[in-house]
C-alpha cells in the first residue's frame, strides 16, 4: 500500500462478473461527485479479474495480482460468481486469497433498516440495525482436508476448520470495541452443544476476551436460535460476532430483513491499516437479473461510502448515506427488488441528485 498523499485516494477497482459489472460504475460516480464537493480525489484502477478472465487465463487473476493490489489505498469489489465455473473455483481463485494476503481478518456487514424500506418482517416499529461482525481469515473457509478413494463407493470427505486464539480473540476483540461505541451488548453465534472442539473453544476465547471487558454485556447463543431471533426479534440485537461461516450465513438474513440482498454493504477490514481493505456488496453476481439493467445498485454505492469513512473521508460517506435515505424514504424509485420498477440508472440518477441537491442547499 503506497502512503495517502493527503486526500488523494489510489483505487483498485474489480467489478468481476453478472451485475457487479452494472452496479459498480454507479458507485463510482457517486464517489467521483462526493469527491469533487468535499474537496478530495481518486485515480480508479480497473482489474478485469473475472470468470471471464478465468476462461481465457486459466486463473482468477495473475501470479503477481496480489503485489498488483497492493499498490492502492483501498479496493471495491464487485460481485463474483457465474454458472459457467464451479463456484468454490471463482471464491479461491480471487476473493479469499485477497483476504487472506491482506490480513482482512474483519468483515463487517451492517444489517440496518431504512426509511421507506418494506422489511418482509411484521413488526419492525422498533427498527433493526445490526451490526455483524465476521471472522474473515479462518474458521470454516479452510483448505485443510481432502479426499480419499475418489470415484468408488468408499469415497469420504474431510474438511477442517482452523480456529486460531489469535484470530478467534481479534475477531472478539473488534466486535467488543464496536459494542462500546453502540449498546454495550454483544452477542457471540456458537454452536458448542454439537461442535465440540472449535466451539467450545471459540466459547472460551470468547468467555476471556469478555472478562477483560466487564463493561460490556456478552452473551452466547447457539446459532440455529441466533438465526430465528434475527427473524423474531431483530430489534433486541446490536453488535453480533461470528465465526467465517456463522457470519456469513446470518449477514445474508440481515440483508433480507432489511428489504433486500441487494443493499447490503460490507468492508473486509485490515483494521492494522497495513495492506489495502476491500470493500464489495454481500450480493452475488445475481446472473438470473443480469444484463436487464435492474440490479439495485445500493448495496455498491453504500459499500464505496464504507470505503470512504475508511479512508477518512467520513463526511462523504454522511453525504451519501443522507442521499440514499433521502431516495428511498421521499421519493418512490426503487429497483424491482424493493419492490419498484426503476432501472440501476434511475436508482444512480436520483442518488446522485440528492447529493447536488445536499450541497446546493449547504
Ligand atoms: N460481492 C460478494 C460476492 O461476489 N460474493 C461471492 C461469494 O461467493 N462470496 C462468499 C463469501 O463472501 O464468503
């Protein structure tokens, strides 16, 4: 990573497959205008690191691609994925080896409901904003294991999760310091009742890591019940923790709660500031819409204001999360998936406005 010049912003920029390649020339737009109202600037570099790339290449991305990212302050991902290429291919060959050369050990997926969003929930008087903390560099997502007598009827499996005191605490540790600036609470998703060795001793780590914080009120609950309360009684929950998998499975029932897969944001942190973060929406490459122009380009254009409060510019990302609101709560444009008829481009243009209009009026 080069140092900042003081606000310039060197971005690498991966739209990747499906509607990745629609919604993330919205999110740049939006930031190039933010930029040129609060007084700062981003040179975008544009890797076209893809399936398609696979198909011609071989590889998700070249040999040197992780020196290539390292170069730049931040990167904004797309979405990964087509149905041409078995997906574990596509999510090893570029998105968890960018996580893991960069030490993006915190995903951060915010599940917060917005003004003039219909969740497919009953009650939502109380709001939901949840915080979900994700282990992003071990637990379940591992290469350890194989197979045994391919191809015959004693063929198994073995897959291993890897959970660190390292990487478990660090994960703890962030999700606990979050709680202090929000609630106070934590809730930590385990399931030791069935998975006796890495649980309980996530358990454990999580038990330490709370005694050195009295100050914050932890609680554990075992996944399966943590995931129906996400459902039941999403206003009770603040700041949640998970392991890789865990995380990953109740940010996308935070997403849905919250109106759409389509909006939902998320950073894969380097909180050390060491190596570049990546910043991309929780939605895939969605190839059953692509191509229509209807993707919901919000979950894009929030992730890239994500990146900006990263970088220090958080009065960008206030300008663009008061436009966003401004969209969906005063005004009827909206994607299909929120259950409107505007185009990816409508849905840009309107943001985009309410952003001309905030600085006109300032
Ligand atoms: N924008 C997110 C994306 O393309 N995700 C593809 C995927 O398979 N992700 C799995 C994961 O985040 O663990």
């Amino acid at each position: 990573m080069t140092a900042a010049s003081a606000r310039h912003f060197s971005i690498a920029v991966l739209p990747g497959d499906g509607i990745g390649t629609e919604v993330m020339p919205p999110a740049l737009e939006v930031v190039e205008l933010v930029a040129s109202m609060t007084g700062f600037t981003v040179s975008w570099t544009e890797y076209p690191w893809s399936c398609a790339y696979y198909h011609e290449h071989g590889v998700m991305m070249p040999a040197d691609g992780i020196a290539q990212l390292e170069q730049h302050d931040a990167i904004l991902l797309g979405a990964v994925g087509d149905p041409s290429l078995p997906d574990h291919l596509s999510l090893w060959g570029l998105l968890i080896p960018i996580r893991r050369a960069f030490q993006q050990y915190i995903n951060l997926r915010p599940a917060l409901l917005l003004p003039g969003v219909v969740s497919p929930l009953r009650d939502t008087e109380r709001g939901i904003d949840i915080l979900v903390v994700r282990e992003n560099s071990e637990g379940e997502y591992s290469e350890v294991g194989g197979r045994v007598f391919p191809g015959t009827p004693d063929e198994l499996a073995v897959q291993e999760a890897i959970f660190s005191r390292k990487g478990t605490e660090r994960a703890i540790e962030f999700a606990v310091e979050l709680a202090r600036s929000r609630s106070g609470r934590v809730v930590s998703a385990t399931k030791s009742n069935g998975i006796i060795h890495s649980m309980t001793f996530w358990d454990e780590v999580f038990h330490d890591v709370m005694q050195r914080h009295p100050d914050i009120e932890g609680r554990l609950m075992h996944v399966d019940a943590l995931a129906a309360r996400f459902v039941s009684h999403p206003h009770d929950l603040d700041v949640v923790v998970g392991s890789n998998l865990f995380g990953d499975i109740l940010t996308d029932i935070g997403a849905v709660i919250v109106g759409s897969m389509g909006m939902a944001p998320s950073a894969n942190l380097n909180p050390a500031g060491e190596h570049p973060s990546m910043f991309e929406p929780v939605h895939g490459s969605a190839p059953d819409i692509a191509g229509q122009g209807i993707a919901n380009p919000i979950g894009q254009i929030w992730s890239a204001a994500m990146m900006l409060d990263h970088l220090g510019e958080s009065t960008a990302h206030d300008v663009i999360m008061q436009a966003i609101h401004h969209v969906l709560g005063e005004t009827a444009v909206r994607t299909p998936d929120l259950g409107g008829t505007s185009s990816t481009s409508e849905v840009t243009a309107a943001v985009m406005s309410a952003i001309r209009a905030a600085g006109a009026s300032t």
